[in-house]
C-alpha cells in the first residue's frame, strides 16, 4: 500500500508469488483511484516514487467532470466507459459486468499492453475508483507474469477495504432509490469473483495472453510486460 495524499486506494502490484517459485517486481505497475484527486503532497509522494507515466482509464464524461488539468507526468487515455455498456452501468452483479466489460473493451485493455510496454517503468494506471476497470487491468498483467487466481482476487479484495469507509457516503449521495440500489450492488463485497473472471477467460479464450493478443497486443509487447514484472 502506498500513502499518496489524495488517493485511497493505491498500491505497487510487487511481492505477490508467481506459480514458478518467483515473485512480482516492485516499482514496475501501479494501480491506484484517480490521481487527479491527488494534492500537491500527493503529486510529490507519486514523483518520488518514480513513477514516470499513467493510464487513465476513465471514460469522457469523467475527464470532463474532473479535467486532468496539468499533470507532471505523461497520461494516456484508454477509455473504459461504463456508460457504452448497459451490463456494466447498471451492474447486475459484479461477475455480469467484468466479463461485459473484458468483453466490450478488449482493444482497450490490449492496448493498455502496448502503453505499459512502450514507456519507462513505473507506470501508474487508475480509473475513478481504482476497484474495477482497474482491477480487470492489473489481473490480466498478473496472470500474464504467472501469478495464481486466487491469489490475484486477494488481492484484488483490498481495494474493497480501502473504500469500505467511503461506501455509506457515497450511498446517501444517490439521486434517488434506484441510484442508491445500484451503487450498493456494486459496493458488493468482491469475494473470489476476479478468480472466477479468470477462470473464465480461459475457457473463452485459452489464456489471458491470447485474450490480449485477440484484442491487439503484440507478441513482443506481452513479452516485454511479463519479463518486467517477473523476477
């Protein structure tokens, strides 16, 4: 966990065992909320932790609402807008929107591929809440550096902690019933649902490697990203 002022919900993707006997690289992938929320102290924390490019995954209508202003570091957009899929912005359950999402956005997450690939580590990717367009990205990089499922929904579960404080706000926030129903449907505990999504994109696609390489990545991108986060 890493404490940027600012932020909630961020941390280095290092120290998790891979199924090979190693383990993941620090200061290689962040994932965090979104950094544009982060206070001069919080700017500062992110420079002195290296980090030397993001991934903003955040839809249009979210930059607009929170412009990215002037940041210090470069940021490519890779829009995963929630809004272009009815499964994912109405949020039956959590499994229903993952594979909505990896579904409508394969290109998106490929390129995500590409970025990480093609700029200087570390590289921090978030979206607005650093939970779920950003945990689908950092568990297809997981699996990809040999990292086992049920250790990926680990941790893809601290996130839930992190926010856990924020939830009833965010809840008394809604607009109306229906709003606050939906928020806390996906406030919902995640449990072993990225096990489950992982599982899952083996049997459609054969691996999460050939999951991104149908949606454009490169085979030397894949290799590049795998060989940086492994040790």
């Amino acid at each position: 966990m890493l404490a940027w002022d600012g932020c909630i919900n961020v941390r280095d993707l290092g120290g998790l065992p891979t199924e090979d006997g190693g383990e993941t690289r620090f200061h290689v992938v962040v994932r965090a909320d979104s950094i544009h929320g982060l206070t001069s102290a919080g700017w500062e924390a992110l420079r002195d932790y290296g980090v030397r490019a993001a991934i903003d995954l955040r839809g249009r209508h979210e930059r607009e609402d929170d412009p990215p202003g002037d940041p210090p570091i470069p940021v490519v957009s890779i829009p995963v807008n929630p809004r272009d899929e009815s499964a994912v912005w109405h949020w039956p359950s959590m499994s229903e929107a993952y594979l909505a999402i990896l579904e409508r956005f394969r290109p998106a997450y490929a390129e995500v591929i590409e970025v990480i690939a093609e700029h200087e580590p570390p590289i921090v990717i978030h979206c607005q809440g650093g939970r779920d367009r950003t945990g689908l990205a950092v568990a297809l990089l997981l699996r990809l550096a040999g990292v086992d499922p049920e250790t990926i929904s680990a941790d893809h579960g601290l996130s839930d902690e992190s926010w856990a404080v924020h939830n009833l706000a965010w809840f008394e926030d809604a607009k109306d019933p229906e709003e606050r129903a939906r928020r806390r449907r996906i406030a919902a505990p995640a449990g072993r649902t990225m096990a489950d999504i992982l599982t899952e994109i083996d049997r459609r696609h054969a691996s999460v490697r050939e999951y991104l390489r149908g949606g454009g990545a490169t085979d030397q991108a894949l290799t590049r990203v795998e060989a940086r986060l492994k040790h």
